[in-house]
C-alpha cells in the first residue's frame, strides 16, 4: 500500500502540509546534496509558491491558505528533485505543466526506486500536432522573475513581464530604503 493513499483526500493548513510532507521526504533516499534540507520548513513552502514551483492554495478560510494533495505532492517533487542535484531553477522547469498522476508516480517511485525522477528532469518528446492549433500549449510556462538586494535583510522580487523598468524601480527603491534606513539610524 502506498503511503500517499493517506493523504489523498485531505486538506492542509501551512504547518501540516509541511509535517505531511516532511513525514514523505523522510522515506526519500538519501539526498545526493548535503546542502538541500531532506524537509522543507513554512519559510520555503511560501518561496517555492513565490518563485512558481507550487501552485497557489486552493483557497484562503479567512488568512489562513489551504493547500491540498496536488501541493503535497509538488513539495515532496521538489525536495526529491534536489536530493538529486538539480537547482531550484532546473526543478521549477521540469515541473512546470506536470499533471497530478505524473506527480505522484514520480513521488511513489522516489519513496521506492528514483526511475520516475528522471522522466521529470527530461522534457517530454515533442509531437506533431494533429490538427491546427492542436500543438498549443494551454499551462502557462514560469516566468523568469528579477530579485534585487535593496539592503540587509530587504529583497524586491519583480515579474518583468509586468514592470516596464525593473532596473529603475529598483534604484529609485534602493534610494528610498537607503534613505530611510540611514534617518532611523541617525535618530
């Protein structure tokens, strides 16, 4: 019996769909690089949902995010991709557009043999569209997002897509914390 039959059916608040993954990288093989925690903790949950390789919640009971089995599964994904030396940017793009039952045969086999793994670091063959328009793919693909050091402690994430002059705002918002930071310390 598989033990992802468990969670199927359920639904996470942040810290249990950390604990639920955490219970899963546990049965993960040993990870290949010792920089890569075995477990994610809350912090990188959120950033993997940030940076686009987790999906968004399901949905918000007030403040508070439910994630379900789908997010489970890309969480443990992830954790087992970067067990096997992929970076965070090399897992973001090989999971882009996977499908649930893809994920979870990738994450059964990782709890077991690492097989499924690699068909997830391999982009599929491309197919030749039957008709016209039949090729086009319907997920959209992650965008390369832009993060600037504004100061210690200050980072400023830009979708380019979406910001006309991304190098303009972060130097007119580096001006404006450098500013700030330099009035605090001076009172």
């Amino acid at each position: 019996m598989s033990p992802l039959l468990a969670y199927t059916d359920r639904t996470f608040s942040l810290p249990t769909l950390v604990a639920a993954a955490g219970e899963l990288c546990a049965g993960l093989r040993a990870q290949a690089d010792e920089r890569v925690r075995q477990a994610p903790d809350e912090r990188t949950v959120r950033y993997y949902q940030t940076v686009g390789v987790l999906d968004r919640p399901l949905r918000y009971d007030g403040r508070v995010a439910v994630y379900g089995y789908r997010h489970l599964l890309q969480v443990v994904a992830v954790k087992a991709l970067q067990g096997e030396g992929l970076s965070l940017a090399q897992v973001q793009a090989a999971l882009a557009g996977t499908e649930t039952s893809a994920l979870e045969q990738a994450v059964s086999e990782a709890m077991g043999a690492s097989a499924a793994l690699a068909t997830l670091r391999k982009p599929p063959p491309a197919a030749e569209p039957e008709s016209p328009g039949a090729g086009i793919c319907t997920t959209p693909k992650p965008r390369p997002l832009l993060t600037y050091a504004l100061a210690p402690g200050v980072w400023l994430t830009v979708d380019p897509a979406n910001v006309s002059d991304p190098e303009a705002l972060m130097a007119s918002l580096s001006l404006t914390v450098s500013s700030a930071l330099n009035t605090r310390s001076s009172s």
